[in-house]
C-alpha cells in the first residue's frame, strides 16, 4: 500500500546515497525540486577505500547529516513522503548502512521506501538540472566510466571500461605519488600548472596509449604508461596534463561514436570525473563541430550525493513504483540497463 501523501503527492523526498565513499542525505521537493544535499566523504590518509570503514564512516555521521539538512531546509520529519535510497551498484557494507538507514526512518514515520539504481540518478539528476530531453551520456566516475543512450524503456550501456573506471584510474595514479582521495581534483590543478608554465605544451615524448576499442573503453595501460613516464624522471604536472588529455579523449571520441550511431544531438556529462573543466570544455568542442548540445551539471551534482537518489525516487514514486520492505536488499551488481525507465 502506497500512502495516501505520496500518492498526492503532498510530500518531501528524502534521498540517501552511501554506495561508496560519501554518506549523503538530499531533498527533493513535492514537485520535484531538487535541494542541495548535506554530505561526507570518506578521505583515508593513506590507501583507498576500504568498504568496512566507509560503511563505519557512514554510519557515524548519518544524524548529523540528516538534522542538519532538515534545520536548513526548515523541514519537520513529517513533512517526509518517501524515503528513496542507493539500491546498488556499489560496495556492499556501504550500500547496507544506506538501505538500513531508509528502512528505519520509512518505518518509524510509515512512509514509502523506494529503491533506485544509483547509475540511473546521476543520469536523471543531469537531465533535471540541464533541461536535456534525450541525450547521450558519457558517466565519468569513479567506479564506472559507460557510454549510455535510452532505447526501449531502458538506459542502454552503449560503451564503457573494459577494466577500471576512469576516476579511479586517476586516484590511483594520484595515490602512487602520495596523492591522498579523491585524486582526481589534484590531478586536474597539477595539469593547469604545467600548461600555465607551458602555455605551448606538447604530447611529444608525453604520449600515452589510447584506449578505445570500438565502443568499449580501458584505463589500466594508460595507469601504467603513466607510472612508466614518472619512472623515466618526467615532472609529476606534465604526466598529469598528458593522462588528463588522452583518457578525456578516449572518452569524448566514444561518445561522439554514440551521437553518431545513435543519430541523437546532446551530449550529457555526469558522474564526478564530469567535475574536471578539461573535460567539459572536450565536451564542448566536440558537440560544437557535431552541431550537437553539450549539457553539464553544476558540480555539486555530479559527484555522488543524496539529491540525485530523491529526484529518482520521486519519479519512480510519481510512476506507481514502490519498493516492499522484503524487497528492500542492496544489489551491489546492479547494472544500469537493469531499471526500467517508465517516466518520460
Ligand atoms: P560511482 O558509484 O558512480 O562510480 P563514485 O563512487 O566514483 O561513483 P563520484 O562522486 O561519482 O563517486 O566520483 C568520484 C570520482 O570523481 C573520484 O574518482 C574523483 O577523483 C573524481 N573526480 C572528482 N572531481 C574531479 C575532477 N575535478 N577531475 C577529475 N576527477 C574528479
Ligand atoms: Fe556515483
């Protein structure tokens, strides 16, 4: 039985995410509106991410994070409709305090639980935020890099990473040269200041493989070229801007291979590595010359965060589905042409 304030649609979205790194609690509105998220990542001195402490970390800040979205937001519990919640992919401690957290609050103020497919919420929350209507979407994060077009009701995997995602390739990298995670971000400072040095920089003697197999993508061999061109006495800033060049290239020639197949004229960055300008501004070159829009949303939507998991939730709810308590399990494998796509 749905209740009767989601069913009209009187109510707030509460959404959680917590597949890996980051424990993050966002609102959307009634209507559908999104509301920043309150959040917290996981940042190890050293190492990656391990799943058991993330999940500890989650489970620590969790109150914290909920009370202080509701004070800013001005909201009573009972203003909560829904409670949607990161069914998967993604590690499964992590994914457990999430839907354990969803499961107590949807029971404790008896309203709907809704589980969603945490690939599909950055798709949804970029074209909310964007105003896109059918692109091609190129995920960037750190787990998953995938080339993604929806056909038939479903969010098709065109192309992705034949191995690791391309933001992990990059934290990795970071991590051997005592970069602490997120890597990423200081991969992209590091790679503006060789160009602000270099304002003539070139690839030469800088080169690195170029991974893209049809529509399929790898990042293992360019880590190691990398490794290899730091070994051989290279400035860490020049590896950087080289692996920045050619893993974003990779990534924008497939996806322009995706509007080229698939006839569609927009392009939609998501998912955390779409935070890095460089690749933005590729995005842009290359729809430019395609005469095809690109769409990137603000930053604070692109890394993992509780607003997307709402927004998806809210339409799922709006759209008749609801998750029952013993369906409520995590699917640490949940792919992303696995989530039917019933709203518009
Ligand atoms: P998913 O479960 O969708 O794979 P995720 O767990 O990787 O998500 P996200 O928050 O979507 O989490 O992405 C985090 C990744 O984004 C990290 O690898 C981080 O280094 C990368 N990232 C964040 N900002 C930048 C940036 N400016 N440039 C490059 N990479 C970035
Ligand atoms: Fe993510």
């Amino acid at each position: 039985m749905r209740t009767a304030k989601s069913i009209m649609g009187e109510g707030w979205v509460l959404g959680i995410e917590s597949t890996a790194h980051t424990f993050s609690f966002g609102l959307v509105g009634p209507d559908g509106t999104p509301r920043p998220s309150s959040s917290d990542t996981l940042r190890p001195d050293e190492g990656g991410i391990h799943p058991r402490e993330a999940a500890d970390h989650h489970v620590e800040q969790s109150t914290r994070l909920l009370s202080e979205l509701l004070v800013r937001e001005g909201l009573k519990s009972s203003d909560l409709s829904t409670i949607a919640y990161s069914q998967g992919p993604g590690m499964g401690p992590c994914l457990r305090t999430g839907a354990a957290a969803a499961r107590a609050i949807s029971s404790h103020l008896d309203v709907d639980l809704i589980g969603v497919n945490h690939c599909v919420a950055h798709i949804e929350i970029g074209r909310e935020q964007c105003g896109c209507d059918d692109p091609v979407l190129l995920y960037v994060s750190g787990g998953n890099t995938q080339v993604i077009a929806r056909l038939d009701g479903r969010y098709r995997v065109l192309g992705e990473t034949l191995d690791i995602g391309i933001g992990n390739m990059l934290d990795k990298f970071a991590r051997g040269q005592g970069i602490p995670f997120p890597g990423g971000p200081v991969v992209e400072k590091k790679a503006l200041e060789w160009l602000k040095k270099h304002p003539d920089a070139s690839l030469e003697g800088l080169e690195l493989p170029y991974a893209v197999h049809g529509m399929d993508l790898a990042f293992s061999g360019i880590l190691g070229a990398a490794n290899r061109l730091i070994r051989e006495g290279n400035p860490l800033e020049a590896v950087c801007w080289s692996l920045q060049e050619h893993a974003f290239a990779a990534s924008i020639e497939v996806a322009e291979r995706a509007l080229a197949h698939t006839g569609k004229s927009e392009v939609l960055l998501g998912g955390g590595v779409a935070c890095n300008q460089r690749l933005r501004d590729m995005c842009e070159i290359m729809c430019s010359e395609r005469e095809a829009k690109s769409h990137v949303p603000p930053r604070m939507y692109c890394i993992d965060n509780g607003t997307m998991i709402a927004r998806l939730g809210w339409l799922e709810i709006k759209h008749g589905r609801r998750t029952e308590l013993m369906e409520s399990g995590v699917d640490q494998e949940m792919r992303t042409d696995q989530t039917p796509v019933s709203w518009p």
